[in-house]
C-alpha cells in the first residue's frame, strides 16, 4: 500500500485531523488522486466535504493562494516529463 493509499484510508476513517500535519507535498498528491479519481473513475476517493478540507488545508500553507490553480500547474509540469 503506498503513502497516499494509507493517508486516504486513515482520513475516511474519520480521521480528517491528520489533514492539519501533513506535508505540502502529500496534501497536493492527495488533490491530485481525488481529481484524478472523480474525473477518471466516477469513484471519488473522498466527500466533498473532506475534499474541501484538503484544498483549505493546502491553501493555508501556501499563504492564501489559490490551490485550484496551482494543482493545474503541477499538473501541467508534471505531464511534461
């Protein structure tokens, strides 16, 4: 099981307070698989509500920024490889 498995099982095991310590880099890949999963599988990873958690949570770190927008430029630069 990989990091990001075991964070996704952790946190819908109605332990969303894991959300607040973890890394930029994991609070980012958790985005990623959730967009991934919703748009790609019909099979969302998360509740919206969880979901909204992550995003404020990622935002908070990166002082405000918009997180929808920085997601997509992680996207973009990491398809270019």
């Amino acid at each position: 099981m990989t990091r990001i498995n075991d964070l996704v099982r952790k946190i819908n095991n109605q332990d969303i307070s894991i959300v607040y310590n973890l890394s930029e880099d994991d609070l980012e890949q958790l985005i990623i698989e959730a967009d991934y999963a919703y748009h790609n599988t019909n099979k969302p990873i998360f509740p919206d509500s969880t979901y909204d958690i992550i995003k404020q949570t990622l935002e908070k770190i990166n002082r405000g920024d918009d997180a929808s927008n920085m997601i997509t430029w992680i996207k973009k630069t990491k398809n270019r490889g």
